[in-house]
C-alpha cells in the first residue's frame, strides 16, 4: 500500500503510513450500495464511515505532527448525502466540534452558506476561503452548485470551487451537504472531484 503524502511503500493491512504517519487509502463504500463510484472516492459517507473516518484522520493529523509532516485538511473535506431531515446540519456541528477539540481547526465555528449565497461567496472567493481557514466552511444544498440538466464538461459553480481548493492549503475545511439525487450523477462524471473529497 503506498502513501499518497510520502510514497513510501506500507504494509497492505497498515492503517498509516510507517514514515509519515498519514492515514493510508480506504475505500468507504455508501451504505445503501446502489451508487457505484471511483475506487477512491472515500469521502462520501454513512454515519458509521463517517466516524472511522474522522477518529482515522485525528490519528494521522497528530501521527505526522509528531514526525514533522504538515497535515492537508484537505484529507477533511467531505460530501454528506441524505434527504432533508437527515441531521446533516446538527452533524456537522459535532463534526466542528469534535475537530476544534482534537486541535485539527483552531476555531469551533462554522460558516455556513447555502448554494444560492456561493454566487456572492465566489465573487471574491480566495478571500472567504482564507478568512474561514481555521475553521469548517459548510454548503448545504450542494446540488444546486450544479445547474438542473447538468451536461458533462459544462464549468459548474462546484468546478469554481474546486479549482480554487487547488491552488493553495489556505482554506477552512469543506463540507458539502446535499441531497443525492441530482448530485451523485455529476460526482460520477467527474471523477476528479474526487481529489478535493479525498
Ligand atoms: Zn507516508
């Protein structure tokens, strides 16, 4: 098993990697099982996946401060699909929480923004990412940062956000609520999304 931060080559049962510390590649599959995704798309998650996953990341960010590897919060940024009255809000308060207390953000708080407010957040986006970049930026209804009747190719407010995640570390963590429908079409037609969730 390689380590996708150092490339150092692991044991295929280790749960991090022996040099650097970071959590090594899972495969978390959706709890209904009725959507197919890349291998790697690991970040889509049910309750149960969304926990090892977060006490996983917790044990990697402290495992590679010990060995003076900066940890990418990037690791954090997730996609939480489920109908409304789901909890995905009350979620994501715990999920802030339980990071502010293991040191992996340095503020409890949450900006929240629906997907109709991301067109006034990406007018100077750079600037909101930093100014949220201790703590987690939440979108709900995620699915509407892609236009109904979506085709493959066409540039997305989701594409906007995506590619400015790649520019720099700078930014809060992301976490993205939507419901599926409508939503995990698109993630399956654009797999390199996968390297923001991952
Ligand atoms: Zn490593």
């Amino acid at each position: 098993m390689e380590c996708t931060r150092c490339q150092s080559i692991n044991r295929s049962t280790a749960k991090y990697c022996k040099k650097c510390g970071a959590a090594l590649p899972i495969n978390v599959s959706l709890k209904n099982g009725q959507l197919q995704f890349e291998p790697d798309f690991n970040k889509i998650v049910g309750l149960q996946e969304l926990k090892t996953m977060i006490q996983r990341e917790i044990i990697a960010a402290r495992n590679m401060k010990k060995v003076g590897f900066p940890y990418n919060k990037k690791n954090l940024n997730m996609i939480l699909l489920g109908n409304t009255g789901t909890g995905k809000n009350k979620l994501v308060d715990i999920v802030a929480r339980v990071y502010f207390k293991n040191g992996i953000t340095s503020k409890p708080d949450i900006k929240s923004i629906s997907a109709v407010e991301f067109n006034e957040f990406s007018k100077n986006m750079a600037a909101n990412l930093l100014s949220a970049k201790d703590g987690i930026l939440f979108i709900d209804n995620a699915h509407q940062l892609v236009p109904d009747g979506y085709k493959p190719g066409e540039i997305t407010q989701m594409d906007k956000l995506y590619a400015e995640l790649e520019k720099t570390t700078e930014h809060p963590i992301i976490v993205l609520a939507s419901k599926a429908e409508g939503f995990s079409k698109y993630l399956e037609e654009n797999p390199e999304v996968n390297i923001m969730v991952n």
